[in-house]
C-alpha cells in the first residue's frame, strides 16, 4: 500500500477585487462596443443631417442671391430703355432735318441725355444724323461697325433693342440701346441710340461685386460665355470655360440648350456650389461660384468638437458599463476562484481546504455556490470511500505471486509489488506513468498495441508473449494476461496479468536460431530459405486467386530470385587454403546481406552457392540488383599468403509468377538461369522466364536424372 500524499497548505484567499472571467470580460467588450457603435453612429447621423442642412442654405441663399442681382440688373436695363424712350419723346420729325437743333436738343434741351456716354441719331434711311460721345459732336465715319448694325436692325424691325457686348478695351467695352422714332402713321421715321459703358454706375458698376471674397465670386456673363462682371477685374471678358466649377455647369447648360430665364437653380457639385440666374432681354447670366470646402469650413470644425466630445462621452460610459458589470461580476469571479482552487486540490489527490470561504450571492450564482458545496462533501465521501478501498486492493495486489498492473487510457495506474520487481522500477518510478516507459521504442510499443486491440476485439481477451524493457536496458520477457475491468466496457481500464518467462524465451531463441541459420554467413540456411520462400509462394497464390475471380485481370510477379554462384572459389580453397575459403565465404555473405537488406533477403544454399530473394520487386529492378551484386564481388580482390585473387560471381534470375508452383521448380528455373551464365563466360547476369525454365524442367524430367 503506498502512503497518501502529504496535505498542501490551503491557498491565501484572493485579493478583494478580482478579474472576471473570460465570457464575463467578452461581454464588457460587447457592451463597449455596442456604446461606442451606438455612438458612432449618432454622431454621424447627426453630422451628416448638420452637414446637408448647412449644404441647403448655403444652396438658398446662393439662389436668392443671384436672383436678387438678376432682377437688379433688369431693372437698370429696364430703366435705361425709359430714359432713352424719353429722349426719343422729345425729338421731332422737323429736328430731324436740322442737325442744328438736334443737337442743340440733345447737348442743352433734354437732361437725360447726360445718362448715356454715346448718342446716336439716324433717319429710315439709314443716315446718320447726329453722333455723340461724351457731349462732343464725333463724325459719322468713327461709328462702331457693331452699332451701325443695331441701327440698322431697329430700323428694319421696328423694335427697341439691347445690342450683343461691343467690346474693345475693358475701359471701352459697352452696351447700345436703341429705340425707333415713329411717324403720326405709326411708320419709322428714324432710331435714337444710346451707350453705356459695361463697367458704368448705370450697368455693371465695380462695386456690384464687392466685397470680395476667396471662398466666393459673383459673376454677369453672356450667353455665349463671355464675363461681363467679375470679383477679379483682369477676369472681365475673359471666358466662362476657365472658370473653375463654373465652366462643367456652363457647358452641360448649353448642351440641354435651357432658355434664359429669371428663375435662379443651383448645382452642387464635390468641391464647387454653382448658382444661376438669367435676365431674357439681354440674355445674360449672373452666377456665384463657391468653394465648398472654404464655404463649410466652419461646420467642419464645430463638427470636429461635436465628433471629440461624442467620443470622450462614448469613452466616459464605456468606462461606466465595464466597471459597473465587474463590480456585478465579482460574485462569479469569487466563484470561479474557489472553483480553481478545489480543482488544484483533486488533481493533487488532496483535500479541500476545510476554511473554504464560499461567496455570498443570490440569483444564478447563489445557486451555483450551493451545487458546489454539495460536490465538495460528495467528494470527501468518496475520497474516505476510495482510501479505504485502496488499501485494501493494494494488500491484495503486493501478496500476489505474479506481477499485476493496471492501466486506463494508456497510463499505468495500478502496478503491484512484483511487477516493479520483474520491470526493475519501484512503485511509484511507475504508477501514473505512460505505459511508454516500459517498451523499448515507440516501435515496438504500437506493435504490440494493434495486436492487444486486434486479440480484443476478437476474443475480448489478451493472452500472448511480450517483450518488455526494464530500467536498466535489459529486455525481459513475459506472459501477458489482458482483460478489462468492466467485460463490457474496455475504457474503463485493463487487468495485465505478467509472468515472467525470460529464461524460457532465450532458450528457444537460442535452438530456433541455430535451426535456421548457417553457422559459418549468419545468413539463412537452406531449410530456412525453404520455408521463407515457400510462405511468400502460398501468400502469392492467396493474392492470384482472388485475382482471378476479377474480369480482365492479369497475373503479375511477385518478385524475382536469384541464385548466385562465386567464380574460381576453389582456386582459393587449392592456392590459399579453406581458412581463407571460409574468409571469402563469410565476406561475400556479408556483401550481400548489406546490398539487399532494405529489398530482400539472402541465404547460402550450400558450398559456394548463394540465393537472393526480392518479394514485390519488378523484373528491371530486380536485374539493376544482381548486377550491383555481380559488380561488387568482381571489384572486390582479398590477398592470402601474399597473392591477390579475383573473384566472380554467377547470377541466375527468375521471376516469381504463376507458372512457377513451387519451392523446387523456382530454384530449378534460377539454376538453370546461372548455368547460362557459366556457359556464356561468367561473371554475368541471366534471366530466365517461367515459360523457358517449364520446357526445360520437362525436357531434363524426360530424359531422367543428370
């Protein structure tokens, strides 16, 4: 009986806070992730919603606003055409034929002719009466080609008209208004003309884009694209398609080809807020062009702090959850901690510590610490149980004669006194050890392991002969008895009964040896090679005829022998002496068995006559093999008395097939097969096939013994 382990002190109770298990910390990482998704995505909800309301606004004011500055500029275009109605008012159809007073009217009688920088005046036919710039009388031939064709078109039509830009310079760039002058008939006597310069306080003063902004330009152009007001002056006149962000609008503008309307619309594009707005008389468009980036700049930044403070209160009630559920958690990490500490204790077969502080909870834990309480007491009942159990099983097992062992799951669990003693260990060098230790390899242990499994399953029972290993290094032999605990259940352990039989084994080792080998090579002797060849012919014929109860098979080999006889080997016995005979014999068996140890086997069939036999080997492998064999004596040359000898060795090789029924005839094929090698010179390697070495067997049977 061996002695109880001694008593471990109980372990120091854990610190007042511990670290919650692994599910509970998992479900601090989804609550901490559920608060800071949650709050992801509140914020980006509400970014997003602040960032497209700011985007609306920005959109509305930009429309208003150009709307605003379109109406505008209508209304001096429209007032513009009543000044000039009024100047048209005044002038008769006598003042028309005396210049004189025409212009004495335009410089001196109508005040509203200070509003323009040009005036014109034309009859129906076209001549120009009078022609005015800045109050001096111009000649006729200094008109501008662009305004003699507005004259000319409000003579043929009829109809007040606001000219295309006449551009020149910047500083001279201006727009023509025209009205007719109608007789009492209604017919048109003539047409007055009046200019404006672009850039004048009456049209497009400077200050129309003011103030300046580098987020924001306000612009008037025309409808083929030409700048009539720009927030950078060198821009004036420039084009529309060199207008960052204006220039895509303005182009899919003119391919749908939209009238130009009052009615202001805005695009908004990725880095660009586009707004426009046409007036229908002069065909012209005002647009402000914004950076988005510049124009949301602020909103960004309040976003940020927005985005910065929503993660610092993600934080604070990430911080808050994980807390609150450890201090929640703590009854079941006490828990677990007691747990660990009466697992410690069994897998040391000791008992639980008898100060066991268990906590104190309600709820699902509650009911935890309670089934706990009850397994620990339950488990003190069957520990005493179990020690008594022990020691008496352990009395039984150390008067027993023979060696006893148990073993479960490939550990020894059990040994008895005299087990240790046949196996040279003592009790507890071996108990709960792997039943690995007393094998000689991991070899030999699976070996022995499929055949109990194999005895098992069969008969439900082991009974055999197994070698073991004792501590120190010495094989040892016994019987072995195997039977399982519970008949009914083999991994509920196993019963090993051991004998030892050592003395017995290596005397019949010691007799099977001698029977079966030649004293002189160590190698097979040729009632050994008998037998050998004769099972693998038997497990040939097993195989052939199970193959034959297959459609469309063919016989295959088996593998091949050879029969090997040494060249000029009396030459050495008659020169040199049987000494060195028996040397040459035992060198060349020596050879062979190196050469064919890995493939095959060989024998010495008697005198100097060899056989090689190579199961499972192919008929070119086979003859690559005796030719190794064949070079290998022939280079090797022994001395004896001071003389060198060359050897040689004839090989007969045969393979093993159907045709050849018997031990006698395969030897009888490979003999013949080596017979053709002495007579072809030899030192050689023939092959003979079944059906060659069939007719010779018959022919030599016909004519009787040789």
């Amino acid at each position: 009986m061996t002695a109880p382990a001694p008593s471990a002190a109980p372990d120091d109770d854990a610190p007042g806070w511990l670290v919650p298990g692994v599910l509970v910390l998992r479900l601090m990482l989804v609550a901490a992730l559920a608060v800071a998704l949650s709050g992801a995505v509140a914020a980006w909800l509400v970014t997003r919603a602040s960032g497209q309301e700011a985007v609306r606004r920005v959109v509305s004011q930009q429309t208003d606003e150009v709307e605003v500055v379109a109406r505008l500029l209508a209304s001096k275009i429209e007032q513009s055409q009543k000044v000039l109605r009024t100047v048209a008012a005044g002038i008769t159809p006598g003042m028309l034929e005396s210049p004189s007073s025409l212009e004495w009217l335009l410089q001196q009688g109508l005040p509203a002719v200070q509003f323009f920088d040009t005036m014109q005046v034309a009859r129906d036919n076209g001549e120009l009466r009078l022609n005015l710039r800045a109050g001096l009388l111009q000649k006729a031939a200094d008109l501008d080609p662009a305004e003699r064709d507005a004259l000319r078109r409000t003579l043929v039509d009829g109809k007040p008209l606001v000219s295309e830009l006449i551009a020149g310079r910047t500083s001279e760039a201006r727009v023509m208004f025209t009205m007719p002058l109608h007789r009492e008939d209604g017919t048109v006597l003539g047409v007055v003309a009046g200019a404006l310069r672009l850039q004048s306080q009456s049209l497009l003063p400077p200050s129309m884009t003011l103030p300046a902004r580098e987020d924001s330009q306000l612009i008037v152009f025309t409808r083929d694209g030409t700048i009539l007001s720009h927030s950078d002056p060198s821009r004036i006149l420039g084009q529309v398609r060199d207008e960052a962000g204006l220039a895509p609008v303005y182009a899919r503008w003119l391919t749908q080809a939209q009238p130009v309307v009052g009615r202001g619309m805005t695009h908004v594009q990725p880095d660009h807020i586009v707004s426009m707005a046409g007036m229908p008389l002069p065909q012209w468009i005002v647009a402000r062009v914004s950076t988005s980036q510049a124009l949301l700049a602020p909103l960004r930044g309040a976003q940020r702090e927005a985005w910065w403070l929503a993660v610092a209160s993600m934080a604070l009630c990430m911080l808050l959850a994980v807390a609150l559920m450890g201090w929640m958690a703590q009854p079941l990490a006490q828990l677990t901690h007691k747990a660990r500490r009466l697992l410690k204790t069994s897998t040391r077969h000791q008992q639980p510590p008898a100060d066991l502080d268990w906590p104190r909870a309600g709820g699902e834990v509650g009911e935890l610490v309670r089934v706990f309480q009850g397994l620990v007491q339950q488990g003190q009942q069957q520990q005493q149980r179990k020690d008594t159990l022990d020691g008496q099983f352990q009395a039984v097992l150390d008067s027993a004669s023979v060696g006893i062992i148990i073993s479960r799951h490939g550990m020894l669990d059990v040994v008895s006194r005299q087990a240790c003693v046949m196996l040279g260990y003592t009790v507890q060098e071996l108990q709960g050890r792997p039943a690995r230790t007393v094998y000689a390899s991991d070899a030999d242990y699976a070996q022995v392991g499929e055949r109990v499994r194999s005895e098992m399953a069969a008969h439900g029972a082991f009974d055999g002969d197994i070698c073991f290993m004792r501590k120190d290094g010495t094989p040892v032999w016994a019987r072995v008895q195997g039977r399982g605990v519970r008949p009914d259940e083999m991994h509920g352990g196993t019963v090993w009964i051991l004998e030892d039989i050592t003395a017995a084994r290596e005397a019949q080792a010691q007799q099977s040896w001698e029977r079966t080998h030649d004293a002189l090579t160590q190698l097979y002797n040729r009632v050994a090679f008998d037998e050998r060849l004769g099972l693998l012919m038997a497990e040939r014929s097993t195989r052939q005829r199970s193959a034959d109860d297959d459609e469309g098979s063919e016989p295959q080999g088996d593998g091949v022998v050879l029969f090997l006889d040494l060249d000029h080997f009396t030459v050495v016995n008659d020169i040199a002496g049987h000494d060195a005979g028996d040397d040459v014999l035992r060198h060349v068996a020596r050879l062979l068995a190196s050469q064919v140890r890995q493939i095959g086997w060989a024998a010495r069939l008697g005198g100097d006559e060899f056989a090689v036999v190579l199961p499972g080997c192919a008929l070119a492998r086979g003859q690559a093999v005796a030719e190794q064999l064949r070079a290998a004596v022939h280079a090797w040359e022994p001395s004896y008395q001071g003389r060198s000898f060359t050897l040689g060795v004839s090989i007969g090789l045969v393979v093993l097939d159907a045709s050849l029924q018997d031990v006698p005839s395969v030897l009888y094929a490979a003999d013949m097969a080596c017979y053709d090698a002495k007579r072809a010179g030899r030192n050689r390697v023939e092959t003979r096939h079944a059906s060659q070495a069939t007719v010779s067997a018959s022919g030599r049977m016909a004519l009787g013994p040789v």
